[in-house]
C-alpha cells in the first residue's frame, strides 16, 4: 500500500507541474554536452545490436525522446502521468508516447533494443526498484542495452538517502549499489559516467549515468 500511495501521489504531482516542468526542460540537452555525448554513444550501441528499438520510460514531455530519435532510433516514451504524455504528443506528434508503468508494461519479452530511464527511478521507493530492474531485463533483446540516470549518493557508506525533489519525494542512489542491483538483475554495467555538480547548482549531487547489457546469450 505505501508503495501504491507513492505511485499515485508522484503522478498526480507530475500531473499538476506537467506544463511547467516540459517549459523548463524542452531544451535541457543543449548545455549538456556530456549528456548528448552518452545519448549519441548509445545510440550507436542500440543500432550495433538490433534494429533501434528503444523505450524511454519515464520520458515525461518527450524531448529526449524525440533527441533519440534524432539520432536514428526507433523511439517511443511511456509515462506514469497522463499530463505529461499529453504534452509529449502535442509537441512531438509524429512519435508514440503512452500512459503506463515502468514496473511493469505491456512491451513484449525481448522487445527492445535499448531502453532509457533518464531520472525516471528516482521517485522509486528502494524495496521497489529491484523488480523495476528486471522489468528493464525483460523487455531487453539478448544483447541490448539499458541507460540509466540517477543521483549519488554523499558516499559509499549510503547505499541509498531520500531528498526533498521539487515535485516528489525521491531517493539518491549509490551508484555501486546500484550497479551491484543491475548485475542481480541480468544487467551487466559497461560504463559509468559521473558529473561533478557546478556551483550554482541547487542540489550539490553527482549526477551518474550507468550504461549496462543484457547477456547476448540470455533468453529473451
């Protein structure tokens, strides 16, 4: 039940912000570089392997969705809040977006070449995100590749801290910690990839991104 209550309340805060959150990150990519050099790396990847299907769950008002598919893929989003898949069709109307749950969608087993979850697990409560991570694993073809963003932790010692987000309540995640969770999942981490925070940002967190692979042996 505590977990049905987050779900609910976080897409209901989301539904409520949806106009303000897609003004203020429709162009974040663009002072970003490092950010666009790991999506453009990816996307690279997902084509070596398959034939550029990718989901973006969690993908909010669409825009690195719509980055994604101007790299190439075959990109779609799925999101929580129905505001926010709104606002992704109006502005990107020539791709797929759909209302739905990460934990658990209507995407078929192996569907996928690359999946995204840029930010989008942070809202997870901890006992909840192992069975988000398989989820990922399953709907992942043999060999495909998982890209995920997140908050770090202060250290090592913390393998996980909750923090007050401007929408929801969130968590910040060890980024070994979790690596070690994709790893139980069937997701081997390929590379990682962690950014400072400027001064004047809000929050002083890392930012981490974990680029991970499903075996290209595994079932899909």
């Amino acid at each position: 039940m505590v977990e049905h209550d987050a779900l609910r309340a976080t897409r209901e805060a989301y539904d409520a912000a949806a106009a303000t959150y897609a003004q203020l990150f429709h162009d974040s990519l663009r002072e970003r570089p490092l950010d666009r050099a790991l999506l453009s790396a990816f996307a690279e990847m997902v084509r070596a392997t398959g034939d550029g299907r990718v989901a973006d769950l969690g993908c909010g008002p669409g825009h690195v969705t719509a980055h994604l598919a101007e790299l190439g893929l075959a990109a779609f989003g799925i999101d929580a809040s129905p505001a926010m898949i709104e606002l992704a069709r109006q502005a990107h109307p020539g791709l797929r977006f759909d209302v739905g749950s990460m934990a658990a969608s209507d995407i078929p087993d192996g569907e996928l070449d690359g999946v995204l979850a840029r930010w989008s697990v942070i809202h997870t409560p901890p006992r909840e995100l192992p069975a988000v991570l398989v989820e990922f694993h399953r709907v992942l073809a043999p060999g495909g590749h998982l890209l995920i963003g997140f908050s770090a932790t202060d250290g090592p010692a913390h393998s996980t801290q909750v923090f007050d987000h401007a929408v929801a309540p969130a968590y910040r995640w060890s980024p070994d910690h979790l690596a070690a969770m994709l790893r139980e999942a069937g997701l081997a981490e390929v590379a990682r990839l962690v950014r400072e925070p400027e001064p004047t940002d809000a929050r002083q967190f890392q930012e981490v991104h974990l680029l991970a692979r499903k075996d290209s042996t595994a079932p899909a």
